[in-house]
C-alpha cells in the first residue's frame, strides 16, 4: 500500500499551467513547503508537543481543514460546467489513460483511518515505551557506574522486548491487511475510451482506484467513496450517521447552488465520503479522495474510536501499575486475539476488528434479521391472487411490469417474480411498454412505484388501453391504505374500497404469512399526462387514490443449520431476538420453525405508542419484534445495551440495518450484504451460517479466559514479589536480590508465558458470557497474592536460619536461593491460577504451556551451575535446597488450593 500524501492537496496532473488561470484552484494547489520531511518531521513535531505539554487548539481549523471546506463551498455554489473545469473532467468522464496516471500521483482511495502503519512506525512504537525507556536509563547510570556488564545485559533485553513486540505488531497488521483485501467495494464509474470517436462505458471499479474526476453512479445502499459533487439526483436521502453520529437522513438534489452561510455537511449538492445512499439514485463527480477528503481531514485529528469499555479500562489501569506487565500483557492479549482472527478466517470469516473476538466472548444477545440468517434468502413465487383469493393472471402480469421496469435496486422478489413468469411461459411482452419514472423502496414507505406508458388498444383490458398509469408493489398494509378502489377482475368492475374489502383482505395475508408465506399487495392507477410530469413532491399525490389488484406470495424456506446454530448458543448463554422488518404472522411462523420462543412479540408501529419505560420493559422480554423501521432496530440494540446492560450483537446485511450494525457491541454482516452493512460491521462472514456465530463466540471466550489469566497471574506474582521483597530488605542487611537478577528473573518469567494464548479452558468456561469486573480483580488479588508472599517469606526464614546466611558474605548463595525459588514459583503459578480444578490432579495444562514450564525450570535451575551463573554473582546451590523445594511448592499448591475453594464459594468465580 503507498505511503500516505497528506498534503499535496488537489495536485495538479498533466495540465497543471491551467490552476493559475483559476484563484480558487490557485489557492488549493499550495502546499506547505515545511512538512516535506516525513518521519523527520513527524519526530520532531511529537518532541515539541512532548515537551510543551500543550494541547492542539481545538478552537480553529488546521490549514488542511480549511482548504477542504473552502474547496468545497466553490464547489457547492458553482454551476456543473464549472465543477468538471475545477476537476479537469468532462462530461464523459476520465479516459482509462488518465484515470490510471491520477491514481498513481494521487495514491489509492483509502481514508486516514484505514491505512495500516508503516514497519518503521510498528518499530518507533515498540522502542518508545515506559519500560524501554527505564532500562536505556539504568542502563546509562550503569555505563556511568563502570557497571558495564549491568549496562549491557539491560540494553539486550531492550533489543529482546523490542524484536518480540515488533514482530508481532507487525505480523498481526499484515495478517490484518491480508484479511482486508478480502473485502471489496465495487463502484459503478463513467469512463471514456476511444481515440477518434469516444465512447461512455460503464464499468465496475474498486474503491481504492476511484480518483479525482471520475463520474459515478449510485443507488440505495452504495458508500460514497469521495467527496462529491452531485450531477443528477432522483429522489436521493442520504445517511451522513457516519460523520454525524444521528440516525436521521438528509435530503440532497443536484439542481441547486448552494449559498456560502450553509453549514458544510446541511449542503444539498455535496455528499461526503463515508456516507450511505437511502434510497434514490444519482450521478456525482468525485471532488476529492483520501486524505483529502472531509472525513479524512476530520478523523486525522480526533481518530475513529469507540468509547473504552470496562475491560480495556482494567487493563489500561494495571498496565499503570506494573512496568513489567506493560511490556508483555499488549503481546498477550495481541497474540490472543490474532490467534482467533486467524483461526475464524479459516472458517470463513473476516474480522475487522480484533477487539471483536473478545466482545463475542461477553456478548449475551444476538439480534438477528430473519431474511437469510434463518431463511434460504431465496424467495420463491408461489401464487398471484385478486382480493378473494383466486389466481388471477392480471395481478401477475401487472407485478411482473413493475419487477422487469425497476431499475435502481433488485430485490430477491424481483427476481422470484420474473423467473415465475419466464418459467411458466408467460408473455406479456414488455417491449410494448415504454418506462416514463420511478419512485424508489425506502423501509419507511416499504413500496416501489414505476410509471408506464403503453400505446392505446381498446381492445385490450381498460389499463392497458390508458396512455400511462403507476404500478405499485409493496407492504400490504402500505398498498391497502394508498387504495380507495378495488378491482373486481372476474366482473371486470372497479368499485369503492369498502372496510369489509380491507379487513378481508388483511385476514386473509395473515393467514398466508401463518402458513410461512411472505405477503405483498399489488395496486394500479391512472394517470393524467400533467400529473406524471410533475415534480418530486407529487410523489404523495400519484401514489393515492389506487386501485388495489391483489397479492404475491412467496417462499424463503428456514435453514436446516438455524435451529441447531441457535440451540449451541443458548447452550452458551446467547439469547437471540428477530429483528426484521416483515409482517409479524411471518416472522412468528420462521420463529417456531427454528425454535425460536413467540410469546412474546411485538410489531413497530405499537413500541411507537409505548413510553420510555414500558419500551424498555418490552424490548427486554420480546423475542420477535417484527415490521420494524432501521430506527426502530437502532433504538431496540440501544435500550439492551443502556438499560439492560448487555453485550449485544447484530446480524444484518441490508441497508435497513446499517444504524443497528454501527450500535451494536459486535457488528457481523456477510459478504454478500449491501457496501454500507459491510462498512459498519466488525465481522464479515463468508457464509451466512450462524454456526459461524457459535465457533466466534467460542473464541472470544477463549481468548477472555486465556488473557485474564495472564492479567490475575501476573499481578499477583508481582504483588507477592514487592511484598516479600520489601519484607526480606527490611529484615536482612543486604538486598534480596541485584536490579540485573530482579530484571533477568522478571524477563525469564515473563518470556515463558508467551504461550498463554496457546492454552486451553474449560468446557464450563465457555458455556456462559464473560465480561471484566473492575471490583472483582483488586479482591482476588487481596486474597492470592499473600499465598505468594507466604511461600517467599518461608524460603527466607528457611535460608536465613537453615543455612545460616546472615551476613552480607552469604548474600551471593541468597540471591542464588531467592532467584531460583521466586522464579520457579512465578512459572509454576499459572497452573495454579489457570483452572478451578486441581492443576495436574484434575486438570492438565495444553502441551505448550507444559513445555514453557519445563523449559524455564530448568533454565532456572541450571543457571547457577553455568558460566552465565557466575556473571550474575550467583553460587551453586545445594541439593538439600531443591528437596525444600518440592516440599515448598507442595505446600503452595496446597494453600493455593483451599484459598481458591474459599474465594470461589464466597464470590461465584474463579478467572
């Protein structure tokens, strides 16, 4: 991936002589001479802040802002042929030539905060850090001291923590951008080829190679992928949620200039890079790409982060506290969670985020859409029925119109609706119809209108032989409210929509949805040629006063792995609730299919009627809320989340979920979902198979378990070490211990337990969700770490009187003694603290840690013995002292046991 250009704003290509001409674009070219030295400059400028303790001015735009916003403004209040001479393009669009030549100047389309870091900066972070920095000091004061071999043994173990913390920074950010490139967002880009004669193509390009001038095409559910200057617009909401954080859409059009008092992102003609397209469809000419964007310049200063939660909390607290943590507990946990990135890529899933591998492990909730997560996700036409019941070929022939003549997103139904027509020999030649407009989806209004225009035949039935009319398909609530007419096809007579013929009509697709069937109504009406030559706000007025015709059915049949995916995670403690926008009888009939619970539902339109604490109330007990808005999804994942405390997940891969995807504690979308889903969510499976689900959620806990044995293990080695070492310094005339033995018994312990990640857990651990108790650690450590201190302190009485190592002579066969005792007992304690049971009674550790044990042991206890012994000032020990040894840890293991039986009846938890 190329190296980022912050700064070379709007540069200029092949006719770069042509910005002088333009005092806007003049202004934009400039780019600051002082901030070409890269890693130079970037050091020097972190020193100065360093050093000042000050702030960035939060109050005023930096240089880069301000050219972003004042290039956007001239773009905003020019008219279009301006814009394409600002941009250098034109109306055909960017030639393949030129297109290729601005995408090597201008680098890849990729924001701030997707590009992974350079090796030279994984290097500078893993050399700046607190305790490399408390070695490179000693170890001056040890050159200064003429203490060289002190000096040197401390600048190789900065050169150890160094190498071990980069090579697996960097090999997690490869393996990272390796599972990005599995993830593409194609755009739909005007480009021009041909030297004499040039024509427009339409091609499919990925976002990373969109550039400055490219002209695009967008429909429902499209990222844009630049700042952009719309060209044409039809009906287009936008969801700018991404760089405002609200729920609400905003209205843009093409056809106006916008005035220099609208607020940036209130203009009506611009649309900003991470938004989201409704509904609706349009062209736009890319303005700005990468770094150059509003998004980019934006999150360049503050960073794109979710608030801290309490795990990462703790650990940030005891990473404080202990220096030596600090420098393995990021391994640790790094290595735990690319462990299980890499082991659910195998399975055919992609995180994005590795964080949310630990939040599946605390994740208690899955809501989930009905649509392909339980369902096939493939609908099949079943039958097309007028308002009685009866099959009727005019109620299919008129949703087949509507299917074949939409144009700006396919549904599956569109697609079930047309292969039922082709495969059952139907012909109803559409080339006799010609299309004059179209209403597009969106899930408030859930239907789609085309307007049609035909050649009059009185021959034919009466709508055929009208000059145009609107055909409309959707909800069957919505259609049935838009109609005061009903079509009485055997009798060929419209009469009034009475309330008999609506409420007969809704018993009817309840039964139908009953019977596990998805519902939609079918509805015409005529049109006079002004009305249809209207503008946009006669939407409402064309789709009223219809005439309802009947209804479609279609088939998505349940999963066979559903029921069983869904069983595995309440084995787990996951609770699943439907959250989908289809009729409830439906979603009711799916849910008992999968084994989903139905006593208690509810539909959107009744949360709506509910106050705030009757919602709460309901949205905590219902399982199966159904004919939901993506507000509605956004609010349900909020009240589990604030007022029930819960982790919650969302599967989802439509446009309508997008809000809840970003809400949710773990967003999980497929591969096959809409751009915007996919961007939003922090796990993109492969497949849609919920047993995905259940092996991610397995992982999670395992890496929970596997870290948070790694945090109470250390502390409360190290706590039980400060103690005894306080206690011992009070009580002989010398120190314990030498800073280089301390150092080099810390770094042998801490070297043993990179395999951590590696261990095993428990069966009944991973059975329920766990999540951090920022209470629960301060008390087991009150309670385990003076089992440490106890074993310390009985080593010294055992020295100091057994072998009588009172003086300052005997100091060299103590620190002998107290390194190998402490060191061993550090390497041992993972045993202790790593199961519940009786460690190597009734529960063994994985052969990793079994040979990680054995290996530092015995380093432990031959280094006496070696010439590195005697570098170190150590003395061989006695054998006699390894027999107190044995029985020394039989007896911790045998206190450690009773306090871990104590500490489990009184507080219900062990890790």
């Amino acid at each position: 991936m190329a190296t980022p250009r912050f700064f070379n704003f709007f540069n200029g290509n092949s006719h770069q002589n042509s910005s002088s001409s333009n005092p806007i674009r003049e202004h934009l070219v400039t780019r600051p001479d002082d901030l070409k030295h890269g890693f130079a400059n970037s050091v020097s400028v972190f020193l100065q802040r360093f050093m000042s303790g000050k702030k960035i001015d939060g109050g005023s735009r930096t240089e880069e802002e301000e050219k972003v916003y004042s290039w956007l403004y001239a773009l905003a209040k020019s008219d279009k042929d301006l814009v394409f001479e600002y941009v250098r393009s034109t109306e055909r669009g960017l030639s393949f030539t030129e297109a290729e030549r601005r995408l090597k100047e201008n680098g890849p389309n990729v924001p701030v905060e997707y590009r992974f870091p350079s090796w030279w900066h994984l290097l500078w972070t893993a050399f700046f850090h607190p305790f490399n920095i408390i070695l490179i000091v000693l170890s001056a004061l040890s050159y200064l001291a003429s203490d060289n071999p002190n000096g040197c043994i401390m600048l190789v173990l900065v050169f150890i923590s160094v190498s071990l913390r980069f090579y697996q920074e960097y090999g997690s950010s490869k393996a990272a951008m390796k599972l990005s490139e599995l993830v593409r967002c194609p755009v739909k880009v005007q480009r021009c080829a041909g030297r004499v004669v040039q024509t427009e193509l339409i091609v499919q390009v990925d976002q990373r190679d969109i550039v400055p001038g490219d002209i695009i095409i967008f429909e429902p559910g499209d990222l844009f992928p630049g700042d952009v200057r719309l060209l044409t617009s039809k009906h287009l909401v936008v969801s700018q949620s991404s760089l405002t954080g609200e729920s609400g859409v905003t209205e843009k059009t093409a056809d106006i200039k916008e005035d220099p008092s609208t607020p940036l992102l209130d203009l009506k003609n611009i649309c900003f890079m991470g938004t989201s397209v409704v509904s609706g469809c349009g062209t736009g000419l890319i303005v700005s790409t990468g770094s150059k964007t509003y998004m980019s310049t934006m999150f360049s200063n503050i960073g794109k982060q979710k608030p801290l939660d309490y795990f990462e909390k703790g650990v940030r607290r005891i990473s404080y506290v202990l220096i030596a943590v600090m420098l393995m507990l990021p391994l640790i946990v790094n290595t735990s969670l690319a462990k299980g990135a890499l082991a659910m890529a195998r399975d055919r899933c992609i995180v994005k985020s590795l964080t949310a591998i630990r939040d599946m492990g605390s994740m208690d909730i899955l809501c989930i859409d009905k649509t392909g997560t339980l369902t096939m996700n493939r609908a099949i036409m079943v039958n097309h029925l007028d308002s009685w019941g009866l099959p009727k070929e005019k109620v299919l022939r008129f949703a087949f119109l509507n299917a074949y003549f939409k144009t700006e997103q396919k549904y599956p139904l569109d697609d079930a609706i047309l292969a039922y027509v082709y495969t059952n020999g139907y012909r109803f030649q559409p080339s006799k119809w010609k299309k004059i407009d179209e209403i597009p989806f969106d899930f408030t209004r859930r239907r789609v209108s085309v307007i049609l225009e035909t050649e009059s035949n009185p021959k034919e039935d009466s709508y055929q032989s009208l000059e145009r009319f609107v055909v409309t398909k959707g909800a069957l609530e919505e259609i049935i409210n838009l109609c005061c007419f009903i079509d009485h096809i055997d009798q060929d007579a419209i009469t009034t929509f009475s309330l008999e013929d609506q409420q007969r009509i809704l018993n009817m697709g309840e039964e139908l949805s009953y019977e596990g069937l998805r519902v939609i109504g079918v509805a015409v009406k005529r049109l006079q040629r002004k009305t249809s030559e209207g503008s946009i706000d006669s939407d409402e007025a064309i789709e009223s006063e219809m005439i309802f015709l009947g209804l479609i059915t279609f088939f998505d049949p349940p999963k066979d792995s559903a029921k069983q995916a869904l069983w595995r995670l309440a084995e787990k403690g996951v609770k699943a609730k439907v959250l989908t926008g289809d009729s409830l009888s439906l979603a009711v009939k799916v849910c008992q299919e999968v084994g989903i619970r139905t006593t208690h539902v509810i539909t959107g339109p009744d949360l709506e009627l509910l106050d705030q604490d009757l919602f709460h109330e309901t949205v905590k007990g219902a399982t199966v809320l159904a004919r939901l808005t993506p507000t509605q999804k956004l609010r349900v994942v909020q009240s589990l989340q604030m007022v029930g405390n819960h982790v919650v997940g969302f599967l989802g891969d439509g446009i309508n979920d997008s809000l809840a995807l970003d809400a949710a504690n773990v967003g999980i979308s497929v591969d096959s979902g809409v751009s915007v889903a996919k961007d939003f969510a922090d796990i993109i499976l492969l497949e849609k198979d919920l047993n995905v689900l259940v092996a991610g959620v397995e992982r999670g806990r395992l890496t929970f378990a596997n870290t948070m044995k790694y945090i109470k293990m250390s502390v409360i080695a190290n706590v039980g070490s400060v103690l005894s070492i306080l206690i011992a310094t009070l009580f002989l005339r010398y120190e314990p211990l030498t800073p280089r033995q301390l150092i080099t018994q810390n770094f042998l312990y801490n070297f043993g337990q990179i395999v951590i990640p590696w261990d095993k857990v428990e069966e009944d651990y991973v059975k329920t969700p766990q999540s951090f108790s920022r209470k629960g650690l301060p008390m087991f450590i009150l309670w385990n770490a003076p089992v440490c201190t106890l074993c310390d302190l009985v080593t010294l009485l055992f020295v100091y009187f057994y072998y009588r190592a009172y003086t300052a002579n005997d100091a060299r066969f103590f620190h002998s003694a107290w390194f190998t005792e402490g060191l061993l007992m550090q390497t041992l304690i993972i045993h202790l603290i790593r199961t519940e049971k009786i460690p190597f009674i009734q529960e063994v550790a994985s052969w990793p840690v079994i040979c990680s044990t054995v290996i530092v042991s015995a380093i432990g206890i031959a280094i006496p013995f070696t010439p590195i012994g005697k570098v170190m000032d150590f003395v061989r020990l006695p054998f006699s002292y390894y027999g107190f040894l044995v029985v020394l840890f039989i007896g911790y293991f045998s206190v450690g046991q009773v306090v871990k039986r104590i500490y489990i009846l009184i507080y219900h938890k062990w890790l």
